[in-house]
C-alpha cells in the first residue's frame, strides 16, 4: 500500500511500506527442482561417457596429436609423443592426488605404493650376427620409442668380422604397451669416450611385429625359431648417425637444414636451399664415383662407414619375448654379506 505521512506535535510518522508479490505455486517450485535435477544427472552422465571414450581412443588421440606436434628441431627425428603417453598421464594424476611432488612426505604416508609401475618387460635376446664384411671393434644400443631414457647397451665384440656369436644375450626394456616401434643400432667402438663411439648400422621394428613375435615365443618358449627373425641391418647414412650424438648431447655436424640459418647470420641473402637439387647432385655424385671405379679410377670416401649408406651392414638375429615384471621383493628378505661367507 502507499505511505501515510501524519503531522503531530511537530512529529512526523511513517507507516511501513509492504510490497505486496504474488506467490509462486508450490508446484511450480517442485518442479523447476526435478527439471535442475534431472538436468544435473544428464550432464555427468554425459561428462562420464566423454571421459570414457577418451581414455579408451587415447592411443588413437595420441598418434593424431602426435602427428600435429613440431620436431625439437628441424634437424631431429619425426617427433617424439612421450609427452601424450598413458602412463605420464597416470603419473601426473599421482602427483596431484598422492603428493607425488613432494616425495618425502607421500613416502611417510604409505602412498608411495600407489606411483605407476611397468607391469611387463620387452626381453631382446641378441643370439647371433653373420655376414659382417668389415673387421670392427661393436656393440649393440637397444631401445624403444617414445625414448624416455637413455638406451641400453649389450656387451663389446671385439674384431668382429664375418659371424659373430652374440652368446644369446638378454636386454630387458620397460614396456608400457603403447610403444611404437623398437630400435637396435650397431656402434662402432672407438676405445674412448661413448660420445665419440659411431653409430654405422639400425634396424626399427614395429610394435605390431614385435607383438608378434612375442606371441610366438610365449607359445613356443623352448623353441628357440619361435619368436625369432634374422633382420637385415642396413648402414647409417651420415645425418642419421650425427642422431644418436645429439641424442647424447653432442654436436652431431652440419646439416642442410641449419644452412639457410647460417648463411643468413653471415648476412648472404637470397639463397636459398633446394633440397631437390641437393638429391639430383648426391645422385650425379653417386654415378661419377661409379664410373671412375669401373675405369680403375680410386674413390675417395669422405667419412668412415663399414659399407655405402643403405647397403645391408649385417644379419642379426634377434629374438623377442614379453616377460612379467618380478615382484617387488622387501630388502627384509635378504641377508647383508658377511667376511666369514664362503
């Protein structure tokens, strides 16, 4: 209703205003709630539902982004997508919700238990090499891409020449299950530091094939032709060498890529690289050197390779098998060693 003002005794009073709303039907409310309500429950379980297909189209989604992402650089290797792998996923989530940042503390706690382990290994049995043409001092790098670590070495084969019996050595890889594929390089030895050794020969095999493999030997683990392939190793070409240095933090030469860098540093300007003209020169190259050879003419190799570059270097034979983790043993099940042990 209005105010009413009233004058007395010089006072001045003012009646309270009242705002007069229509009320809302209680069925109404009742309603607008079950429509809140049910509208909630569709949401999360269409939030349920995308997270679902996600986790289960990772692999696909990673190999895709993957494909989009740039190399660390234009000299390297197509990019590596260890960053999208199911795994490191696992492994931020235990950082966030178990104080895996703060490694003490969740040590204290018992939540250590809880950080993703490899629950298989990728058992690379190198059984035997033949055909080696040149006499060199070798031994062998294995690993699996995505390269999340360093690659592990087998033994040194001194004077390796012709066929070379690898004594069945065993190399064991994590294997996550989300690899791509599985390299294995022959180094040449140099006697001094492992950033000076040269990488002369590689093969790469898929996780498909290797997965194959693998279910060969677990079929027929006493059959030693099961889950075994002999591979033709071809030899590097020198681009693809300078790789493992920089792999290994070492300046691995110049490549075609960097020269228009460099050229435009010493501030020469319009040239440019045609990497078509480099190929047609490489190949009017390859055929002066073939010709004067055929004429009885020397040819002068301008770097040391075992072989020329994408000729077969080796057979290896190498077999695979997927194999159980071993089971996290206490340290309280051992004994410390004693001098009165014999």
């Amino acid at each position: 209703g209005a105010g009413l003002t009233t004058a007395g005794a010089g006072l001045t009073t003012v009646a309270p205003f009242h705002l007069n709303l229509p009320e809302v039907p209680a069925g109404l409310t009742n309603g607008a709630d079950a429509v809140l309500k049910y509208v909630g429950r569709a949401g999360a379980a269409v939030f349920v539902i995308i997270l679902l297909v996600l986790i289960c189209a990772w692999p696909k989604i990673r190999r895709t982004l993957n494909a989009y992402l740039p190399p660390d650089s234009e000299e390297s290797a197509p990019p590596s997508s260890k960053n999208f792998r199911w795994y490191r996923s696992k492994l931020k989530c235990y950082d966030i919700f178990c104080c895996g940042c703060m490694r003490n503390l969740a040590y204290a706690l018992g939540l250590d238990s809880m950080k993703p382990r490899v629950d298989q290994n990728l058992r690379v049995t190198l059984i035997s090499a033949a055909e080696l043409k040149q006499n060199m001092d070798l031994y062998f790098e294995v690993w699996a891409e995505p390269l999340e670590a360093h690659a592990k070495n087998s033994r040194l084969h001194f004077q390796a020449l012709g066929r070379v019996d690898l004594a069945g050595e065993v190399i064991d890889l994590d294997w996550w299950g989300d690899e791509e594929e599985v390299v294995i390089q022959a180094i040449r030895y140099s006697g001094q530091a492992i950033t000076r050794d040269e990488a002369v020969g590689e093969i790469r095999i898929s996780q498909d094939q290797v997965l194959k493999y693998a279910a060969e030997t677990a079929d027929n683990p006493e059959d030693l032709t099961q889950g075994t392939r002999l591979f033709t190793m071809k030899a590097l070409e020198v681009s693809e060498a300078n790789m493992r240095k920089r792999r290994l933090g070492v300046g691995g030469g110049t490549s075609s890529a960097w020269l228009p860098k460099i050229l435009a540093n010493l501030g020469v300007d319009g040239m440019k690289v045609d990497e078509e003209e480099m190929e047609r020169l490489k190949a009017e190259n390859e055929a002066l050197k073939t010709q004067n050879t055929s004429l009885g003419g020397n040819v002068v190799q301008t770097f040391q390779s075992p072989e020329p570059t994408g000729k077969p270097l080796m057979q290896l034979a190498v077999r695979f098998q997927i194999v159980e983790s071993e089971g996290r043993q206490s340290t309280r099940l051992f004994k410390s060693p004693s001098f009165d042990d014999v």
